[in-house]
C-alpha cells in the first residue's frame, strides 16, 4: 500500500537561540531598538501591551531591559546613577498621570505597566465586577485592606499616611500588614497609586472605579473567554514563547482560561501546543510562525 505522500510533516520546534532572538527584537533588548525617551516608551508599552517596569527575566517584556537594550542588565550598587532605572522611575510617574498606561503591581507581585487598549481585557478577569465588599464577603479580601478601601471610598484620594489613619493603622508594629494590604489591593485591581510627592515622601493613592471608570465599564462588556483570549494572543505574539502554566500564574489568569485561548490560537494556527524545546524544562507552546 502506497503512503500518502501529502502526509502532514509535524512541525519542528525552532532551537532555543532562535526563540530568544525573537524576544530580542520585541523587548527591544538589543541596542539599535532601545528605548530613548518617554514618547517611545509609550509606543513600547502599546506594542507589547503589558510589560514589568524594573524586573527583566519574568517572561514578558520589561521597560528597564528595552531603556538599556541588553537582556538581564546588571542592578548596579547605587541604583541613582543608573540611566535605565531613573528613566523608568520618571516614566512611572510621568504616563500614568496623564492616564496614557496604567501602572501598579500586576504581574507576579511586581510593578508593571498596561496599555489602554488591554486594561479593559486584565480588568474583566481580576477585578471583582460586585466591588471590594463582595470580596470581603467571601472572604477573600483582608480586613485591612477592606477598612482602606472604605477610607479612599468614603474621602477620596488619599495620602499613604492618611489612610494609616482612617484605616487604624498608624502604628509602627501595623506597618507590615499595611503594606500587604496596598499589595493585595493593587493584585485585585480595587486601588493604586496616582501620585508621588518627594518633600516629604509618600504616595497618593486611588480607586479604581474613581481613576480608570471607563475601563472598568468597558471590562464588563467583554466575556471571560475573550478577555483571556486578548491578553494570551498579546502575550504569544511578542513573547513568542511559553509555558501555559507560568503565563497563568504570572498573570493571575485561571489556567482554563488559558487553556481555552491557547486552544483557540491554535484552531486559528497562530500557536503550536506542547513543544518540546532543547534547553527548556517541560512542554512550550511557540508561536506558529516561528514553526512554519
């Protein structure tokens, strides 16, 4: 019996070089793509959608690693001779107070920014569309956390030390808990910064449904599926490569969510599942042009 000679070829996973060249060009760590100034680091964050502000190495493009145009730079001893990390630190101020990104602990417990056009998506799946009380009611929010978000609710925007107070947790020995709370409360997207004043030091801090009602809104319009889908293609197509499971635990995404985008990208064949990549532990999925 004659084989079909139209037989499908599987596809051959590209060497772990190639993937990495691919994340080089679109975190721009490479020196003729680097970033020079807050224009371009606002065209960056809209290209790549999400991005870490100062921690490289996490998987997803970070605005420090692009300013410097190198994988990984070193942290330097004194941080405040460093261009990349000052530029990063104005930028962090600078755009989200004009509300062009947004910017809060959002991957992995660390600072990181948003483009506009994928709040709305990050929104709809981690921000509790019944407010921060039904959160409380389930339990799932601390009670400290929930005493600052009736403070910012009930005052409006607040100073860090401020809502301390309204919170009833000025102590010294409270701090730690406080600032787990802020922590907590920027991971549900319920508040975040808005301001840094230097004279004294201290934040300024928000709601979400006062600074970003718009996307919150728009969140709402957006099923869950979809909203997963947005936020896992962005991520295959500049990152190129991943684990599944590490992009649902760095993104705080429910891992069938994930799955069903991944599932969908590669009905449409814009993704390969389970490949097996020397030099990497586990399954990967690749983006589909770099497997054709």
């Amino acid at each position: 019996m004659r084989k079909n000679s139209r037989a499908r070829v599987a596809p051959v996973p590209p060497p772990l070089d190639a993937l990495e060249r691919h994340r080089d060009h679109h975190f721009r760590r490479v020196r003729h793509r680097r970033i020079s100034g807050e224009r371009a680091a606002l065209g960056f964050i809209e290209e790549v959608g999400f991005c870490a502000a100062f921690t490289a190495g996490m998987g997803v493009p970070c605005l420090r690693e692009a300013i410097e145009g190198m994988r990984e730079p070193p942290v330097p001893e004194h941080i405040q001779h460093d261009r990349a990390i000052m530029m990063t630190w104005n930028i962090k101020d600078t755009l989200p107070a004009r509300k062009l990104v947004y910017y809060g602990k959002v991957m992995g417990g660390r600072p990181g920014f948003i483009a506009r056009g994928l709040l709305a998506a990050f929104l709809r799946l981690r921000a509790e569309p019944r407010g921060y009380r039904a959160l409380y009611e389930r339990g799932t929010l601390s009670h400290c956390a929930k005493l600052v978000m009736d403070s910012l609710t009930r005052r409006g925007a607040a100073e860090t030390k401020a809502l301390k107070l309204g919170a009833g947790y000025a102590q010294a020995k409270k701090r730690g808990e406080f600032d787990r709370a802020m922590k907590e409360l920027q991971e549900k997207f319920l508040a975040l910064k808005v301001e840094e004043h230097y004279d004294p030091f201290t934040y300024v801090w928000d709601t979400m449904e006062h600074r970003w009602g718009e996307a919150l809104r728009e969140a709402r319009t957006l099923t869950r599926s979809e909203a997963a889908y947005r936020i896992v293609r962005q991520y295959f197509e500049i990152a190129g490569f991943g684990s599944e499971r590490a992009v649902a635990r760095l993104l705080a995404i429910d891992p069938a969510l994930v799955d069903g985008a991944a599932r969908r990208l590669e009905r449409e064949r814009r993704l390969r599942r389970a490949m097996r990549v020397e030099g990497l532990i586990g399954a990967h999925s690749i983006l589909g042009d770099l497997t054709d």
